[in-house]
C-alpha cells in the first residue's frame, strides 16, 4: 500500500472518529432539545461518511474492489438524518418540549 | 395494459438496475434479469404517490448543486465542532422561511439541505407548502439566514425545478 | 401554523424502493453468506412499514396487492414445497437439490431448494408483520 | 500508521456512544432519548466498519447496511409514537 494511501485513510478515520465524538459532545453538552439535534445530524453523520469512506479506500487498496455497500451505507445516511431530525423536532413541537430562554421566535402547533 | 409494461420513473429504474448490478459482484447473466425484473417491478410497486414531474427539470444542474452541498456540509460540520467546543451559550432561533419553490421534491431537497448545512436544522413546513420553520443553533439576524439560503440553495434549485 | 408530512412523503418514496432491493439482495445471497429469507424478509417489512406510516394502510394494501394473510399461508406452502424433491428422492427431509438454468450470455440462473425454502420464509415473515401492522392500524382508525 | 489512527478511532467512537448513553438515561424529555438512541445507532454503524477494517473483512459491511436501515424505520416508528400517542394514527 502507498504511503499516501496510508496517511489518507488514517487522516479520514481520525477526522472521522473526531467528528463522532464532538457529535455526541454536543448531544450531551447543549442545553434544549432543539440546540441538540444539531450535532446528530451534521457532525456525526460526516463523522460516520469519513469513516466508511475510510473504508472504501482501505479496502480497495487491498484489490478488493470497490465497495458499493460502503457507498450505500453513507448515502442512506445523509438522506435518513434530515427526514429523522425533522421527524423528531415535529414530535418535539407537539410534545411542546422547553427551549432554553435565549431562544427567539416561536415554535409551531402540530 | 402498456401502461403496466412502462417504467413510471425511467431515473428511479436505472438507478435501481445500476445498483443491482454493483451489489450482486459485477455484471453477469442471472444479474441482469433479475435487476431488470426489480427496476420494473419496484417502480410500477410505488407509483401511485410519485408526484408529477415539474413541468421543467434541468437534470444535469444536480451534479453541480451535490458538490456545493457536500462542501457546505463539511464547512458546517466544523462550524457546528468549534460553537459545540466553545464555552459561550449559543443563541438559537426559530426562523419562518417564505418559500419560492412549489414542487414538493424541490421543497423536500431544500429542507433536506438546510438540515444538513451551517447551523439550521429544517424543522417544519406549513401544511400549504409556502413556509418552512427552521431552527438556527447561533442566529444574529433572521434575514441573513434567509438571503443566504435563498441565495445559495433555493435559486440554483429553482433553475433546475420550474 | 399548520403543519404537512409532506418530507416523510418524500422519504418513503425514495428510501421505500432501495430498501426492497436490499431485502431481495439478502434473500438471494442467502445460501453461503450472510443474509436469508428471514432478514430479508424482515428488511422487506421495514420498508413497508414505512411505507404505511407515510401513506396509511389503504395504500399499503394496495401495493402489497395481496392480502398479508394470504401472503402468509402462502409463504409457508412455498416453504413446505421446497421439501418435496428430496422426499421425491427418498432422502431425508430439507436435503439440498440444486438446478442451474442457462441463461442468454454465458450465466446462469442457480435454483435450489434451500432459495426456494429461503422465498417462502421471505413472504412468511412479510406477511406476518404486516398482518400485524396492517391490523393494528385499522383498529386504531 | 493506520493501525494507530484506527485504535484512536475506535477509542472516540466509543467514548461517542457513552455519551449518547448517558443522553439516553438523563433525558430529560421523550425525545432527547429517541434523538441520543438515533445517533447510538449511527455510532454503531461507524464502529461496524471499523471492526471491518481491524479484521480486514467486508463481511460486515451487510450489517452495517442493515442497521442503517432498520435503525431509520426504527426512529420515525419513535417519533410517530411520541406524536400521536399511538405509532399509526
């Protein structure tokens, strides 16, 4: 395997598994549901993109061939996390559940 | 009876028959009859609620408008990083965003977009198709957010969808 | 302000059809790897549910075209079918016959009893859970 | 090289799903534990592939997939039933 293939795939597993962690930080850390769901949807779905994409290129260095399960998995990915984000902060407006006080503007009834 | 025999969504087709063929190792006889058979089947399956296609789509913008996305979700994704890491509360905020387009698969593209891009999550749309709620985690003023996803997102989609 | 499903529509439309696809891929690799008729089948299952929760259990009826009940017994027969060339051979029950029909090009089409056995083990399982799915939804309409 | 990054790798993707369990038990409301239990399945998936990568196997690649898929239908399931009170309205 080539030296730079090595560096790409080990610099995309850590920018991945970063991106995760600083995620699932956010999930624990941010103070109302709503601030929360950001982390979920962007960070860790990137987190988890880089990681399989990691994973193409190490396997097809190997001669594998070209990974279509890793390519589904991420494209299923980024098409479910904004249905499921948007799907949850419907429930969460039906459910009425608090924002912190800095937040502006309002919510809608459901 | 031609009807049953037609491929409602020739996209959805190819794609599905292209997707067979990667997923069962490569192209061989039994492959193609059976990714020929789904790429049929599942289509005529599902058509009953497609929406019309708009009376104008310009298919080969896409390409352009997904590499802007990509890159946008990247630059997100490290801007959501440095606000999560950063010890200031955030100052989130509920935006109404008037919409422009009105075919639903653009609306849902743009939702989708704004869900996955620099600090917005889209929430809600209004039962009329005209408004979408959309949550900003570090918001200073409503109409910037909404001149840069007019300008960004919502323009290139309207030249694609009419 | 009112609010649509107008996303999960879309969702459904899109997600719906890659999801039978990756049921009907687990169901064929099932003999030496990993996969099956009943995962797939269960797989199959997910993206009708989906489907329901998106468009109702009218539609869902619809598509499935045949009643999940039917889809059911009929499974199982499919299933208990995929016994009857080994009895025919007086070999012990469930032993494995394999058939290769030539195809146009220089492929073949692989047929055995362990696939045939896995179809109906398939549309066992999605007609259970949507007989399940189906019935629960209507109760509450 | 690679060896290294991907046991740091693993290491955050697990510490990353602790703290998605600890979303999951603190709460406070029905949806931030729906929410901490959809990224839990996201992280699973990301740990798949790096078990894959460990053990220089595609194998798993399978269940990645499935995982992802069911995980979704799992989520909108949730948050339907946190909407209507009932999972099919």
């Amino acid at each position: 395997m080539s030296t730079f293939a090595e560096i790409a795939i080990s610099v995309l597993l850590l920018v991945g598994g970063a991106f995760t962690l600083i995620g699932a930080i956010g999930l624990a850390r941010l103070p109302d549901f709503y601030t929360r769901l950001h982390g979920p949807t962007k960070a860790t779905t990137v987190g988890v993109g880089a990681i399989v994409v990691s994973s193409v290129i190490y396997f097809s260095t190997l001669g594998r061939g070209i990974g279509v399960e890793e390519i589904l998995v991420t494209v299923f990915l980024f098409m479910t996390a904004p249905v499921s984000a948007n799907f949850l902060a419907k429930a969460a407006m039906h459910l009425e559940v608090k924002t912190t006080e800095n937040t502006r503007g309002q919510t809608w009834d459901q | 009876m031609l009807d049953r025999l037609s491929f409602p969504q020739p996209w959805l087709s190819l794609t599905l028959f292209f997707t067979w063929q990667f997923l069962s190792d490569g192209i061989s006889g039994g492959s193609v009859v059976l990714g020929i058979i789904l790429a049929w089947g599942i289509p005529q399956m599902t058509r009953r609620f497609w929406p019309d296609p708009p009376a104008v789509m310009r298919g080969w913008r896409a390409p352009a408008y997904a590499l802007r996305v990509l890159w946008d979700i990247v630059v997100a994704s490290v801007e959501v990083a440095k606000l999560i890491l950063s010890p200031r509360q955030p100052r989130p905020m509920f935006i109404c965003y008037p919409l422009e387009l009105d075919h639903p698969l653009a609306i849902s593209i743009l939702v989708s977009t704004i869900s996955l891009t620099p600090g917005t999550v889209g929430a809600d749309v209004s039962d009329d198709n005209k408004l979408i709620l959309i949550h900003s985690l570090d918001a200073e003023d409503e109409q910037e957010i909404i001149d840069t996803i007019r300008a960004r997102y919502e323009k290139p989609l309207l030249e694609m969808f009419r | 302000m009112k609010s649509n499903t107008l996303i999960l529509h879309t969702a459904a439309l899109f997600i719906m059809p890659l999801q039978l696809m990756f049921s009907v891929f687990l169901l064929f690799r099932g003999h030496d790897e990993p996969g099956g008729g009943f995962i797939g089948g269960l797989v199959a299952s997910g993206a009708f549910v989906l489907y329901a929760f998106a468009f109702g259990s009218e539609a869902t009826r619809r598509i499935l075209r045949v009643a999940p009940r039917d889809l059911l017994s009929a499974g199982l027969l499919f299933a208990l079918a995929s016994t009857i060339p080994a009895f025919l051979a007086g070999q012990p029950m469930l032993t494995a016959h394999w058939w290769e029909l030539p195809l146009p090009g220089d492929g073949y089409l692989k047929l055995s009893t362990p696939l045939i056995f896995d179809i109906g083990v398939y549309a066992a399982v999605l007609g259970t859970i949507m007989t399940f799915v189906i019935s629960l939804m209507e109760s509450d309409e | 090289m690679i060896l290294i990054a991907l046991y740091i790798t693993i290491a955050m993707v697990t510490l990353a799903a602790l703290l998605n369990v600890y979303r999951v038990i603190k709460g406070p409301d029905a949806p931030d534990r729906v929410l901490a239990l959809d990224t839990l399945y996201v992280n699973a998936i990301a740990l798949i592939v790096l078990l894959g990568i460990a053990l220089q196997t595609r194998m798993y690649l399978e269940s990645a997939l499935l995982i992802a898929v069911m995980g979704f239908v799992g989520t909108v399931a949730m948050a339907k039933y946190l909407k209507r009170g009932s999972v099919i309205e």
